[in-house]
C-alpha cells in the first residue's frame, strides 16, 4: 500500500512533468514564434478535483507590465528560499532560460527589451478564458479569489469597488477573502458583501467589540465535487489595522489566529471533510508557518505577498499554491481526493500572456462599460517616461522615486516618505505616463500627501518599525509588505539586527550631512493610517510634477546600503 | 483577580522606582514576582496556554486568554510595562474550568506571561512576544 506522502511525491513529480512538458518548452516555441493558447493552457486533467486561484488583482481589468522583484530577502528560516529567490537564482531553481517567456513572467531582468517581445500580461478578459478554458476541462472547478480585488485603480476608486464587483461576478468565483477591501470602509464593504453571490470567508475576523469570530463572515464553505467533500476555509490578511487604518473599519478586528484555525480545521474534518482548503492573505512566508503549526490542512492558496511560485511547495503534507498579482498568473490545481484525504496533485502557474490568451468577448464588454464614464479623464496623458517605472523590491522601485521626487518638490519637503506597498503596475521607457497609470500606483483611501516636521530621532524610529515588520525572522511578525519608500535621505540597513540596531548611516542627501537626532526635518509623505491626516490627493502632486517635468527620468538610486543578507 | 486596589497602587509604586532601573533590574522584578507566587518552586513548559495577538491592533486594550487545565489559579505578568502584574484569577472547585479573558494595557513591545499553579502544587509558565508597533505599509 503507498503511503500518503509517497502519493504526494508521485503527485509532485507530476507536477514536475507537467512543468517540463507545458511550461519548460516556452523558450523555444517563443523563439519561434509559436507560443500559443493552447500551450499555455495545455493540462491533462488529473483526479477528481479541479481549484482555479486568482490573487491580489488590485483592480487591473486591462493588460499591463508587472515587473517582477530583483531584491526579496528571505530572513530566519526562509532565508534563500522560494519564494526569496530572484534573477538568475529564480531561473536555476526552476530551470528557466534567459530571456525566455518564463523568464519575462517570473524574473526583473531585461525587463524593459523582453515586455518589448513578449508584450502586456494580465486582463481579466484574457483571465476570463482561461477560467472558461479550465471549466471546459472540469466544469465544475471551484474558482478561489485570494483577496485585494476590490482596491488600485482608478475606476475601483471612483465606483468603490464596484467595478471589479460586477466584473468578478461575471466571472463566478465560489468564495473570496480580504484585506485592501476594508479600505473602502466597513459601511461599505458590509454594502457590498450583502449582495455577494458567493461566500466571503476569513475565520480571523472578529467582532472588535467582543473578541468573538464575526458573524459577517463565514469562517468556511463546503462544496461537493467529483464525490468528495470540500472545505475552504477563509484566512482574511491578519494585520489590517495595523498595516492600514483601522479607523475606518473599526468593527472589526483580525490576527493569524492559528489556534483558532485548528479548532475550524478540526471541526470540517469532523463534519466529513474529505478536503481542506485554505484560501489565505497571509502572506507566503505565514502561510508555511502555518502549514507546519496547524494539522490537516491539504492545501494552502497562498495571496499578500505578491508571490509568482512555479511550483508548489510542500510543507509536511500541506501544499502551497502563489499565484503572483495584477492579474498576470492564474493557478490550476487538479487534486486526486479519495477516501477521506488528497492522494495527489497537479498544478500549473498559468501566465496570462496577453497577445497571446483571446479576450472572452462578453467579459471585454463588460469591463469597458465599467470604464467608459472615466475612459477620457483616464486616457489623458500626463508625460513620458524614458526609463522603466516598477515598484516590487524590498526598497525604493524607480515608481516610488518618482513619487518621492513629486513630494520633495510639490510639497517643499526635506524628506519624502511612500509606503512599501508591493501593487502598482510597470511601464517600459518610451512609453507615455496618462493619469490612469498615476492611479495604478497611487489609488486608494487614503491618499492625503501630508507636510509635517519629524525629528531626526522619530525617522530613524519609523525605519526601525518598518523594518521590523519585514526582516523580524519569525514570519508570523511580517506583516507582508516592503521597506518604507524613501527620498531626501539615505542610510544602511544591517537586515541580521535586531528591531532598534538595523539602520545606521542616516544622510541628509541635499547637505550630504548626518542626520541630526534632535533636529527636525521637513517630511512629506501619504497613506498615513492616522485620521484626520490632510494634504492634497498624491494622484494630484504626481500628476502635476510629471506635468512639469514632461519626460521622467528614474535611473534608479543607491541610497540604502544593504547588509546582514 | 485577588489583587485589591491598595495592593495595586503599592505594586505600581514600587514599580515605578524599578522602572527608572537598567533591563536587568527590570528582569529581576518579574523573577521577584514569579518567586513570591511559586514560593521558588520549579516551573514546568508545558500544562499553561496564552492566547495573544503577535502584533497588537491597539496597544491600549490587547485581548488575552490565558487557561490551564486543572489550575487553581493563574497569574499574568507584562513583563515590559512600567507594572508589570496584570491580574491573578483564583479558579475555586465549581469553577468550569480553569480559562479566563481579559484585554489588558501594553506601554510597548514585551512579553506577556502567564505563570499556573496547578491543583497539585506544582507550576507552569509559559509567555509570548507581542509586539506594539506604529504601523507599516502592507502590501
């Protein structure tokens, strides 16, 4: 008799084959010119059991370029581990030639040269296929939306989500959970999940008022597939008012919870659950420790962290699916579940290639009547770029030097602080910026550019604090995002430090002097989690420095110094 | 909680002038309270479960459940705040069980904990790091 893991080894290994067979072969059809659909959805249905995972969409409806990060330090036991790996380390780690399709979806390098050849990723209509696609397959495939749908755009702003609502509907997930969600407030997430037609999970959320799970949110849903008894259990992102301003859903309070996890765990397994899911917005490294403090949990789709991840990855008996953001990948997870337990799987991270997946008509309609009130204020453009604008990296991207450049000068500061968000498309150089893509990296709730004084000494605080919430070794103390943006000012970070002895070196960049403890600084910043913060939108201050500016330059700066890596 | 408020107030003074100490004075006044509640007993790892958030929503009120089987009673300890003692429950023998919850007050990041004395006289600890931050950026 096999063993349940030798049935997850056999299941790995066909994950491994279907790797070699549907995605290691890009390279050479792309560098004939034959990549196609049906390559890219290419998939021998397995078992009896079909998950579809989507994650972190941030409202782009439309294709766009999504560069992948170059810096993503693994701290603790998850140093130099997937998902931590970049560039070249990525393309040993799964076998990926240079300047491969793979290589464009999954690595930063030559980005600008391959998105020129491989062109835009991501859409929902092209999403909206393969979903159609995989249902072809197995039409009853439970489709999964990890959460951050309903946030990062321009029409998600001015609609309050409801574009993306009416578009995810059509396309008929079965469950969802949250986090950039609550930003639009709790009147109106409660408005909006009123009326959904599917489940909205996350056992962590509690009534703020009386500790006690919430009763807006189911902790779980059971589906009957293929003869087998599912549960997916919601895990909604633990550190909302923390990470975001919990004053404007102060009804509600989060956490991991995981003791509370086991308890819903063991109570599906006890009402015949012969599968159990975890659709989470925990963040990938949070996502395996949970893996290995919580019995019972089969699979793992894992969302925050933004993380495209190839394969699965196997903690005990639990598997973990990434399936990256901004719409450019779709999951596919096929599971052989008999006699009560997964005896196998096979996965696929799908690429939404948009030259190369068809728009689903109806969904294409669908999402240019969202847009078609905004599409002239949208379109409008504000300047050009001559170099690539990305955010993702543990520090400064090229967008967020841009934004702090916007914040020195419109708002006369010394300093500039952007928050360490991982959303917000790319542009290649030569492209025009139209105020769309402002808002693509910009959009959000609270979006007030404030001018304040801060000491010297409460900088160096606030580095500390952030840098705490992204190296602390132990990942149930991550709170998911990357390092505050900075401008005006350098200093070096020694990652292997505790919180209080990781930044040194802080630099007035104008003076090129040390920043003085006890002297206060002129500071410009937005996406504070405090009320009452005033300033004008940031979407405005970009748009009127790249106005002035007409063609932006953003080589990219060295003004942290890295170490303890 | 068997602390009255006199006894509070008395803690609370003497803590005051701890708090003006370095660390490891701060250490030892927790060691002291442990000793004063187990009478210097050993403390097994296991027997006694804290719940708390790993990073507090609010600094000010952090919700925490502490309980242990068969306990007579437990005491928990913030070990960072300026008074460290937060409450000991005294489970008689009607009580259901040995489980309580409460929020409590943390000036800072530190570690909570909550120390049994079981039905037999003998004692457990066990604590967790909750963090009290200003706030990040999440993605």
């Amino acid at each position: 008799m096999i063993s349940r893991r030798d049935f997850l080894q056999v299941g790995m290994a066909a994950s491994a084959l279907v790797g070699a067979s549907g995605f290691g072969n890009w390279a050479k059809l792309a560098a004939q010119q034959a990549l196609t659909q049906d390559q890219l959805l290419q998939f021998d249905t397995f078992g009896n059991v079909s998950l579809i995972h989507v994650t972190d969409i941030h409202a782009q409806l439309k294709p766009i370029y999504f560069r992948e990060p170059e810096i993503n330090i693994g701290v603790g036991d998850n140093k130099g581990k997937v998902p931590h790996l970049t560039g070249a380390d990525f393309r040993q780690a799964y076998g990926i030639e240079d300047g491969s399709p793979r290589d464009y979806a999954l690595t930063y390098e030559d980005f600008a040269s391959l998105a020129r050849e491989y062109g835009r990723v991501g859409g929902l209509d092209r999403v909206a296929t393969v979903v159609n696609a995989i249902r072809a397959d197995r039409p009853d495939a439970i489709l999964l939306d990890g959460g951050d749908t309903w946030h990062g755009s321009y029409t998600c702003y001015h609609t309050e989500g409801q574009d993306m609502v009416n578009v995810m509907n059509a396309l008929k997930p079965d469950a969802m959970t949250f986090h950039w969600e609550f930003t639009l407030g709790q009147d109106r997430v409660r408005e909006l999940i009123e009326g959904l037609p599917f489940a909205a999970l996350g056992q962590n959320i509690f009534d703020a008022t009386w500790d006690e799970p919430s009763e807006e949110f189911k902790a779980y849903e059971f589906f009957e597939r293929g003869g087998a008894k599912i549960a997916v259990i919601g895990q909604a992102f633990p550190y909302m008012p923390i990470a975001n301003p919990g004053w404007m859903f102060p009804d509600f309070s989060f956490g991991i919870r995981d003791e509370r996890m086991q308890e819903v765990v063991n109570d599906v397994r006890g009402q015949g659950a012969d599968l159990v899911v975890v659709l989470s917005h925990n963040g990938f490294d949070v996502d395996k420790q949970m893996a290995g403090v919580v019995e019972g949990i089969d699979v793992i789709l894992s969302g925050h962290t933004h993380d495209a991840v190839p394969e699965p990855v196997l903690v005990g008996e639990t598997i973990i699916v990434a399936s990256g953001s901004n719409g450019k990948f779709v999951s596919r997870v096929d599971l052989d579940v008999r006699e009560g337990r997964m005896m196998g799987f096979r996965h696929k991270l799908i690429p939404i290639f948009s030259d190369v997946i068809q728009p689903d008509k109806d969904m294409a309609a669908l999402i240019d009547e969202q847009r078609a009130p905004y599409e002239a204020e949208m379109a409008e453009v504000i300047g050009q770029t001559e170099d690539t604008l990305y955010r993702r990296g543990n520090f400064n991207g090229t967008w967020d030097d841009v934004i702090c450049d916007a914040l020195l000068s419109e708002r006369d500061a010394e300093i500039a602080l952007s928050p360490g968000v991982r959303w917000g498309p790319s542009l290649i150089p030569g492209q025009d910026i139209t105020r769309e893509d402002i808002w693509g990296v910009t959009s959000m709730t609270y979006p007030e550019a404030y001018r304040t004084e801060m000491t010297g000494e409460f900088l160096k605080v606030i580095l500390e604090d952030v840098a705490d919430n992204i190296f602390n070794p132990n990942p149930y103390y991550q709170q998911g995002g990357d390092m505050v943006r900075i401008g005006g000012m350098g200093y070096a970070i020694d990652i292997s430090k505790p919180q209080g002895e990781r930044i040194s070196d802080m630099t007035l960049l104008s003076t090129g002097g040390a920043i003085d403890p006890a002297r206060n600084y002129v500071v410009a910043g937005w996406a504070s989690v405090n009320e009452g913060t005033e300033g004008p939108p940031i979407w405005d201050v970009v748009e009127s420095h790249i106005r002035k500016l007409g063609t932006v330059t953003a080589p990219g700066h060295d003004n942290v110094k890295v170490t303890g890596v | 909680m068997d602390l009255t408020r006199r006894e509070t107030l008395a803690v609370g003074g003497a803590a005051l002038v701890v708090a003006a100490l370095p660390m490891p004075a701060m250490a030892s006044a927790v060691d002291d309270l442990i000793n004063e509640f187990t009478g210097g007993a050993d403390l097994a790892d296991s027997g006694v479960d804290l719940i708390a958030p790993e990073i507090a929503e609010n600094g000010n009120t952090v919700p925490i459940e502490v309980s242990a089987e068969g306990a007579a009673s437990i005491m928990v300890l913030a070990a960072g705040n300026p008074t460290p003692p937060v409450a000991t429950f005294n489970f008689g023998p009607l009580a259901g069980e040995s489980r309580a919850k409460t929020r409590i007050r943390l000036a800072g990041t530190q570690d909570v904990i909550a120390v049994a004395k079981m039905a037999d006289g003998s004692f457990a600890r066990t604590s967790k790091n909750v963090k009290v931050t200003i706030g990040g950026c999440g993605g």
